[in-house]
C-alpha cells in the first residue's frame, strides 16, 4: 500500500473474542400440591422446597458459579425459590447488586423462550434461569444433546465459550455440562 491510499473500513476483520458464558438452567423447588391453591400459578413453596432452595444457592457459591443475572417465572414458586436463594447468597461478595427480571414467557412458555432472554444479558457471564418442566428439560436436551429430567431445586451447570449471548440461539447440542446440583 502506498501513502495516500484510502483504506476502507471493510478492509479490517476485527477478531471476534470468545467468552466463556455459563448459564444455570434451576426448576423451582418443591411446591404446595396445587389441590392446595385455586390456580398452578399461585402455589407456593412448601417448608421443604425452602430448605432446598437454600441449599442450592450454597451450592452455587462453593461452585463459585454465582449469577450476575436471574430470570425467573411469573410465578409465585419461582419467585420465591429465588427469594430463599438471594436471601443466602445476598452475603456473598458482589451479590447484592444482582439483576433480577420478571421473565413471563417462562411460566407455560417453551424452553427457547430462555435463549430469547440471553441476547439482552449483554456482557454478563453468568446467568441464572428459573423456571418449569417440562420445558427446562426439553432446554437442557437441546443445548447438550443429552436427556436429563430436572426434579424440583435441581440445577443444571452449563458452559460454553461465545461472543455474545445472541450465539446461544445457534449452539444447539454443543453445550457442556458442568454439574449437575441436586439439593
């Protein structure tokens, strides 16, 4: 090239940076029989399902596997299953500031409808998502080409290096799993 020359910008290729993205696919803990309640989506955790969640989220801190965001279901298990998880990591480090969002497509949705939430996540690492059967273990087969059946509190750890949230929409059956977090 010589002095003077215009370079257009299209000339550069700008190397795409890789990230390793981890996504934490949880079901509510255990609930109240919905003979107890007049519709599903009021149920609330039994004494049980708390115990749980709390143990989860002491797991996902000695896993040092803690959510810079949390997506959770409209409903009242899932909210409060978060509830009991913040109210234990909520002493950790850098934990108080978390993003939580109200996640509606997650109650009676489809398990891609989490994949939808990850492209607003931006530069965040580690994602928590907080939902329901069957279609979190439809997600998990999806994302790693394994069946696995998540019981209630369970909590599925996944990884994968991308550039953007966005390219989880496109990494079907390429997903690794990590552990598998039983309370």
């Amino acid at each position: 090239m010589r002095k003077g020359d215009n370079i257009s910008t299209s000339q550069y290729h700008h190397a795409e940076v890789f990230v390793k993205r981890r996504l934490i696919l949880m079901r509510h803990a255990q609930a109240a029989n919905a003979r107890v309640v007049t519709t599903d989506r009021v149920r609330p955790l039994t004494s049980h399902g708390r115990d749980q969640a709390s143990r989860i989220a002491k797991q996902l801190e000695e896993q040092q596997w803690l959510p810079d965001q949390v997506f959770v279901s409209t409903a009242r298990r899932t909210q409060e299953t978060w509830a009991c998880m913040h109210d234990r990591l909520e002493q950790t480090p850098g934990m108080a500031s978390i993003a939580r969002q109200i996640a509606p497509g997650f109650y009676g949705g489809r398990g891609q409808d989490v994949l939808l939430f990850l492209g607003s996540s931006a530069q965040t690492k580690t994602v928590l998502a907080l939902g329901h059967n069957p279609s979190w273990s439809q997600l998990v087969e999806t994302l790693t080409g394994r069946p696995l059946f998540l019981e209630p509190a369970n909590a599925i750890l996944l990884e994968h290096r991308m550039t953007s949230w966005t390219d989880a929409l496109h990494l079907e059956g390429s997903w690794f799993v990590q552990a598998v977090l039983k309370p």
